[in-house]
C-alpha cells in the first residue's frame, strides 16, 4: 500500500512539473525576446517603433507599422473568409452529413493539416494569385496578384483543418437529449441546430477560432510568397502587404551587418507574441463571460 501510495506521489509530482515547464515556456521565449530587444528601445521609444512607417536599417530608423497592419490586414481576411466555412462545415459533418459522407470528408480535410506551407504558396502563385488579378481587373483596380486578399485566400485554406477540426468535434459532444428536447417542441432541425446545439458548443467554437487565428497570425512561408512584400501599410484588399513574420523570414539573415537590425527584428518577434497573447486573453474572457450568462440563463 505504500509503495503504491508512493508511485501515486511521484505520477503526481512528475505530471506537475511537466505543467509548469510547459507553461514556463512562453514566460522564457518572451523574456527572451525582451532581452534581445532591449537595444533597439534604448535608443528609439516603442510608440515610434510601432507607430512609425519609416523602415530604413541602414539609417537607423525601425518603424514596425507596415508590417503590423500587414500582418493584421492578411489575418482579417483570412478569418473573415474562414470562419462562415469553418462553421457551416463543422455544423453539416456533424448534425446533418451520412456516416458514409463523414468518413470521406473528414481524413481529407485532416490531411490538409500535414501540407507544408511551401505547398500552399506555390499553390497561391500558381491559381490564387491570377485569380485576385481577375478579380482586381473587375472591379477596377490594378495590381499583379501579388496582395492582402491572395494572402487571405491562401491562410483561410491553411486554418480549414484547424477549426473544422476542433468545431465539428465540440458540435458532436452537445448531449443528444438537448436535441431530442427541442426537437419534440416542435423545432425544425435547423431551429434545433441554431438554437439549441450551437449554443451548448459556444464556448468551444470560439476556443476553435482563436486557435484558427493564432494559427494565422503567425504564418510565414506561404503568406511571404503571394502578398508582395511592399514595406507600405495596405489601404484596400488589392494592395499588396509585408506581414512581420515575413519581414523576420527575409531579413533575419542580414541582421549582422547592420547595428541594431538583430534586435529589431527580434522585437517584431515580441510584437508577434504580444498581440496573440492578447487575443487569447481576450478570447478567454469572452469565454467566461458567456459560461457566466449561461449559469444565469
């Protein structure tokens, strides 16, 4: 027995570590960035750093606001195109889709998860890109393809897997006595749906988008080949952009040459974690806060 009792302890002790250090993780990573950082906020203040669009690394001048509203243009695209598809997805695989049609769907839609991201640009370039020029054409406008909207297009097809996965799993473990409960009132199976079912799944569909945005904010190689890569702050869907995790893709190698450039880019890198660290947080409260009307409900 306490042998037993012993083994219990250590399990327990072991799992508790693992935890913290799983958790101490992001504490380091941004400790760390901080600290590569500090040289370039010693010498210009983070309201210039982030609100100016000066970006001149020879001259000193590290203005990050192209790249931030880069970053956030291509991000908004690709979550306004995604989430509508994501949800309607995951709500037909899960309440209306034969077992039959499941079984199909839902492998290939896991294994655009296992895609590199390389695939997915050269994708872009090849069919997205001539289409954005089509569609900018139409509607009066000149570009060569090469903008936030074919970046958009490109990170909503990445994040597919990510939120229809997650959605259609936390649609599917909703108590199938609220459906029978709604459905013997009277309600269509689509009332149902709406209703009663989407509502009980609330809190894990917005737990699936976050992880749908922190999937895309964060991307690199695929948004970096189809959205230009122009150091200018976008003004429509058409202009192209050069999100920050492409700035440190294409730039982290000449950082040496340059004073302070390293620390620059390893501040953007900051910026990154920061914003998603935010959104989570964010997202988190929203969670509770709809959790806590629930109860009250």
């Amino acid at each position: 027995m306490r042998f037993r009792r012993l083994k219990d302890s250590l399990a327990s002790r072991l799992m508790l570590s693992a935890t913290v250090f799983s958790a101490l993780l992001v504490i380091l990573i941004a400790v760390g960035l901080y600290l590569k950082s500090r040289p370039v906020l010693s010498v210009q203040p983070l309201s210039k750093l982030l609100f100016s669009s000066s970006w001149h690394p020879m001259n000193g001048e590290f203005g990050l606001y192209p790249f931030l509203m880069g970053t956030l243009w291509v991000t908004g695209v690709a979550m306004i195109i995604a989430i509508p598809l994501c949800l309607l997805t995951s709500i037909y695989l899960a309440e209306y889709a034969p077992k039959r049609v499941r079984g199909i769907v839902k492998p290939m839609i896991d294994l655009l998860a296992g895609i590199p991201s390389v695939v997915y640009g050269l994708f872009g370039i090849l069919l997205i890109v001539p289409l954005t020029k089509s569609i900018a054409s139409a509607f009066g406008s000149t570009t060569n393809g090469y903008n936030v909207l074919s970046g958009g297009i490109v990170l909503a097809m990445m994040v597919f897997p990510v939120i229809i996965a997650i959605s259609t799993e936390v649609i599917e473990t909703v108590p199938y006595g609220m459906r029978e409960a709604s459905l013997a009132l009277g309600s269509t199976k689509w009332q149902a749906t709406k209703l009663v079912v989407s509502r009980g799944a609330l809190a894990g569909l917005i737990a699936a988008i976050v992880l749908g945005f922190t999937r895309a904010f964060g991307e690199t190689m695929a948004v970096l080949m189809v959205v230009g890569n122009v150091a200018k702050a976008p003004s429509s869907v058409f202009d192209p952009a050069y999100p920050l995790p492409a700035l440190i893709a294409n730039n982290y190698g000449e950082m040496m040459s340059v004073p302070l450039y390293g620390s620059a880019l390893l501040f953007s890198a900051l910026v990154l974690l920061a914003v998603v660290f935010l959104f989570s947080v964010g997202a988190r409260t929203i969670l509770l806060r709809v959790e806590r009307g629930y109860q009250v409900g």
